[in-house]
C-alpha cells in the first residue's frame, strides 16, 4: 500500500493511504496547516510525514509524502510499542503525552448569544453549505482548525464579524467557540437551497454508563418470554431476572419512528440522553428520523451492476436510457424484496423540495455539476451510502444522499445493523466480565434443592463473573455474579487488568484494547465504565506498517468525526467505498475508533487496521471521549486533550 497525500497539523502529523484516501476540503488560496482528513482511513500506515512544530504554509501534496519504506515519524503525543509490547508497563504518562496547554483557546470575542434576551433582539446565524467548513481558533486563515461544521448545520454568530483578513465577506465568532468564514464554504443565508436539502442532521445516539445496560443481541429483537437476563437492582447488585416478552430491547423503532420507544422499567434500553445532547431529541411532526441500531442515518449498500447518482429525479424515458437493464432488474428487484432476509426501506418522506418540478439537487460547494447533468456517476463497487431521506417516484424508491445525489434503492440493500452493544457497568458491578462466543451456549442456573437448569445465552451476550471457576463432570466453568454458571470453552474473558497503570488516576478517562482479547474497556481513572467486544486488524498482532494489523502503543484521540468517508482505490485486492462512516476517532497516524455497517464480527479480526465496533458501541464512545463534539459540528480537533489510549496484545 502507497501513501497517496499528507496533510500536516500543529502538532499532529497524518498521513493517508491508498485503500481510503482524504479528500481535503476546497480552500481559498491562502491556507492554514491542512486538516485532519474529512475522509478517514481504515489501513495502517505505510510511511508518515515527519513531524512538524510549526504551521506549515499550506496543505501538502502528494509528492511531499515521504517514500514508501523510509523509516515513519511517529505521531507527537503518540507512544507507540512494537509486537508484544505493553503499554501499561510505563512507568509514568509520557512527557509527550501530557497535556501542555497548546489546545487552550485564545480570548478575542465572547460568545455569540444562543437565545434572545429580549423581544426584540434576534438570533444570528450562519450555515455551512459544504462537506466541511473550517472552525478556526482565530478569524485567520493561518490559525489552528478546531473543528468544522457539515453541510445544513446551522450555529449561532455574533452579529458583526470579528475581522477580514484574507476573508472578504467576514469571519465570524460561532457558537460555543471559534470562527468562521463567510465564503465559499458558509453563508449567512440560513435559507440556501444547499443547507435546505441537507438540513436532516445525523443523529448522535449514545448510553451513558449510568443508564441501564445494553447487552448482548437484545437490540432490536425482543427476548422471548422466560428467558433470563442480567439487570441491574437499584442497589447495584446484579440479580436474575425473567424478561417479559418485549423487554429487554432497544425498543427497536419501527421504519419511520421518531425516538426509541418506552420500554417496561428493568428492560435493557438506551434512555433518554443529557439534557444539550444531540441524540434522540424528541423530532417535530413531519421531520421523522429514523433510528436503526445506532446508525446516524439510514444506510444502503449498493448492489451489482452498481446504481447511477442522478443529479436530479429522473424521468421514465431517463430511467430507461440511464439504466439499459432496467425492466429485468424491476424483476428481479420484486423477487428479492420477498425474500425472508429482505429488509424494507423506512416509509416515504415527502419529496424534497430542492427536487421539485424536476429541478436538480444542487451542489455542495466545491461540487462541479453542469445545470443540464442528469448523471452525476455510478456508485462503485462494494459502496455505501447515508441518505437523509427517501422518497417515491414513478413507481421507484429514490433516496438522497448526503453529497445531494439521487440513488434508486431498488439497486441497493438497505443495512440492517448489527445489535450487539456492550456492557455498561454502573457501580458495584465491575471486571471480570464473559461474553458468550459461540451461538448455541447455554448456562446453568441453581434451582431447587440442589438441582439446575439450562438457560440459553444469547450470541455474545455479556456476564458479568465474581471471578471464582469450578469443574464439573469434567468441564471448566466460570461463575457468574448472579451464580449460574457459564462454560469457560464458550466465552471469551475479559478480566481485569494486571496493573494499574500511572495514569489511571482520578477523573481521567481512557481507553484499554486488548488484540488477543478482541475487548475494549473504558475506564475513568481505575473503574472500569463500559466493556465490549471489537474487531482490530486482520493480521493480529503484524506489524502495522507492512500488513492489516492495529498499531501498538499508547495514544491520545485527536480528531472526531461524526461521520467520515472511507475509500480504496479499485485495484486493490478488497475495493470499498464507504461514505458516512459513523462516530470516527483517530488516535494516531491513520488509526480510528469508527462503527462499522457492513461487517457484524465483532470480536474477530476483521479491519485494515482500525478498531471497528458496533454501531451503539461506537456511539457511547463517541460521546463519552475527549475533544467534545459541539452539537451542531460534524468534527472536531484536540492537540492534547483527547482521551488516552491503550493498545496493547
């Protein structure tokens, strides 16, 4: 694998990859150091750029890249361990890891005002109208990026603009913090027909470890009746209880439901979130959001022959001229939407308006379309796609796409997402915990007079173990905190750690991923907060630079994304391209935190490299780790305020 680009950061050097290339936003001629990339990678690392410590004059080129197989530079505030290396041996949180004050915000402007003081004061707003519009830290283009906005997010500003330098039309202090210029990428009409089409924004669905735990594939099937399962009593004891037909789910919401129904008191759901956060905010009439398995939007894989992106909705002369197959595909499409496995679309929308009276959907800025283009591309192969609605038209279901394309759904399958999510643990229930890996397992649970039954876990279902084992008839088994029993052959063990390491000290949060153990704990200073299951790179413990394994070391996030694209070039041995990947988190190099919806192996080596988890769980962690994403911003940037991670065998 070949490094396509390099783009440099203050501090933070990243370096992309053929297999899921950035691609930067447009930018005036006069730049800041380039940013994190808007699109994400999934492989290590094949060379980085050398660090640098001062703002380079512009995003760097392809030719800047240092050559595959020169020795890589690592990341500054990244600690990283060759195979078998452990982090959590370090004597001390290392000196380049500590936070040095850089990410502290200067102090030009006060905040723009959210909301009136009085009758007669108003609200002023910008919006973006592009993939990504740059959050400065100064109104200058030299300044450091803290974040950025996405297409139809709309933020509060101050009234007059801080400055013009190099921006004509005004930067402008946004809320909560930093600036914006008004140009190419924002605008001060909140009513563009760019920001009309994209003003679905994603959703940010997460669980608070304090909340009620989500375990196992209870989301979004429901349990049936007599089945058992863990919950937590108010004192914080785990006890047995017998669901009721219904309970213990995510309330999987119907197609077209606006929030994740009420479900009985001890069922296992995701409650209602903090006030101020963006997730499952209770939607207005009319502007239903679907909510699938953690997933921000609804999302399509395409199928083959790939589909057309038209630009706007076409005709049935169009459709057929555009799709020469169209009426054997129609066919087959019938068929296959009868099929036991067939997942529905969610119900209409309306149609946009922006789509009205076979108008085109208009361009995010920096997008070249000609007024007259019905085509805009075809989608490539193994590709998927976040749509903020979908509608219906001459008899097909079409779906907008966040880059405002049009995408016939009968040549995609709708993703249904994994329901695995991990294990909240509130206090008073802690490590070890066993997450059942095999589909039929069983445990044992003490009956009457000395006898016990068989009740079935579900596929990677969690247990939370006191930590004693017996042997019975022959077979090793673990106890359960609750006193059944599990098979130690049919669960993977996550226990606790060997040592504490320094750093686990009060209030401070991080991260601890085990490759051997596919595990991911969060903790915050020594207590563990939340256990789950992950798949990191393919190759196991590799070395990251020369094969699909996940990096060793000890690392800070850096840069969030909600979502993020990643792509690979078509002649690679595995093609991919994925838009809209969910709640991203580099922590060095090319390495991410990110939800995957196209794999549900979680708890396998499966990525190029990253740590994928399931949607709900990469939600929680997308919340609950350090820098913060402001509500309306789609990504933001720390240079040493992210949250510590662990990688380790």
């Amino acid at each position: 694998m070949r490094v396509r680009g390099v783009f440099l950061l203050p501090a933070i050097a990243l370096a992309t990859l053929s297999v899921s290339c950035p691609r930067p936003a447009s930018e005036p001629a006069a730049t800041s150091p380039a940013p994190a990339p808007a699109s994400a990678v999934t492989a290590p690392l094949a060379a980085a750029a050398p660090a640098v410590a001062a703002p380079a004059p512009a995003a760097a080129r392809a030719e800047d890249a240092a050559p595959p197989g020169e020795e890589a530079a690592r990341t500054p505030g990244a600690v990283a361990a060759g195979p078998g290396g452990d982090p959590l041996a370090l004597p001390a949180l290392p000196p380049e890891l500590v936070d040095d004050g850089s990410d502290k915000l200067p102090e030009i402007d006060p905040p723009p005002a959210t909301s009136p003081t009085a009758a007669e004061e108003e609200v002023h707003e910008l919006a973006s109208i592009a993939r990504e519009t740059w959050i400065f830290a100064e109104p200058r283009w030299t300044s450091r990026r803290i974040g950025y906005l996405r297409a139809g997010a709309v933020v509060a500003r101050r009234p007059e603009p801080s400055g013009r330098t190099s921006c004509a039309e005004g930067w402008y202090r946004i809320e909560p913090n930093g600036y914006v210029c008004i140009g190419a990428s924002a605008t001060l009409n909140i009513h563009d027909l760019a920001v009309e089409a994209s003003s679905r924004r994603p959703v940010r669905r997460f669980a608070s470890p304090s909340l009620p735990v989500v375990r196992g594939e209870a989301a979004p099937a429901t349990t049936q009746a007599g089945e058992t399962t863990l919950a937590a009593a108010p004192s914080g004891e785990v006890t047995l209880a017998a669901t009721q037909p219904g309970a213990n789910a995510l309330a999987a919401t119907q197609p077209g439901a606006n929030a994740l129904a009420a479900t009985q008191a001890g069922a296992n759901a995701l409650a209602a979130t903090q006030p101020g956060a963006n997730a499952l905010a209770a939607t207005q009439a009319g502007d239903a959001t679907t909510l699938l398995g953690g997933l921000p939007y609804t999302y399509v894989m395409s199928r083959s022959p790939t589909p057309p992106l038209y630009a706007r909705l076409p005709d049935e002369d169009e459709q057929r001229g555009a799709e020469p197959d169209l009426a054997g595909h129609l066919l087959r499409a019938a068929t296959a939407a009868r099929a036991p496995d067939f997942v529905a679309p969610p119900p209409p929308d309306a149609t946009p308006s922006v789509l009205l009276y076979g108008r085109p959907a208009p361009g995010l800025a920096g997008d070249r379309r000609s007024p007259d283009a019905l085509v805009l591309g075809r989608a490539r192969t193994r590709s998927g796609f976040a749509l903020l609605s979908t509608f219906d038209h001459d008899g097909r279901r079409f779906g907008l796409t966040t880059d405002l394309a049009v995408l016939p759904l009968d040549r995609t399958r709708v993703i249904r997402p994994s329901a695995f999510a991990g294990l909240a643990l509130p206090e008073g229930v802690t490590l070890p915990v066993a997450f059942a890996r095999r589909r039929h397992a069983a445990r044992l649970v003490p009956g009457g007079r000395g006898g016990v039954t068989r009740a079935p876990l579900r596929f990677r279902e969690a247990i939370p173990l006191s930590g004693a084992s017996r042997r019975l008839g022959g077979i090793d088994y673990l106890e359960a905190r609750d006193g059944s029993l599990v098979r130690t052959d049919e669960v993977v063990r996550v226990d606790p750690l060997p040592r504490t390491p320094a750093w686990a000290v009060r209030g401070r949060k991080w991260i601890d991923v085990s490759i051997d153990k596919q595990s991911l704990v969060a903790y915050e200073g020594a207590r563990p907060v939340y256990v789950t299951l992950v798949s990191t790179g393919a190759d196991g413990l590799g070395d990251p630079k020369t094969t699909r394994s996940t990096i060793q070391g000890l690392f800070r996030i850096h840069t969030k994304h909600v979502t993020v694209t990643m792509d690979g070039d078509e002649e690679d041995e595995d093609p991919f391209d994925f838009r809209d990947v969910p709640f991203v988190q580099y922590f060095t190099e090319g390495f991410a935190f990110h939800a995957a919806y196209w794999h549900d192996d979680f708890g396998a080596p499966r990525s190029h490299g990253c740590v994928n988890l399931s949607p709900l769980d990469a939600a929680w962690l997308f919340e609950w780790t350090t820098p913060e994403v402001p509500a309306e911003w789609h990504g933001a940037l720390s240079l040493r305020k992210g949250t510590l991670v662990s990688i380790r065998p």
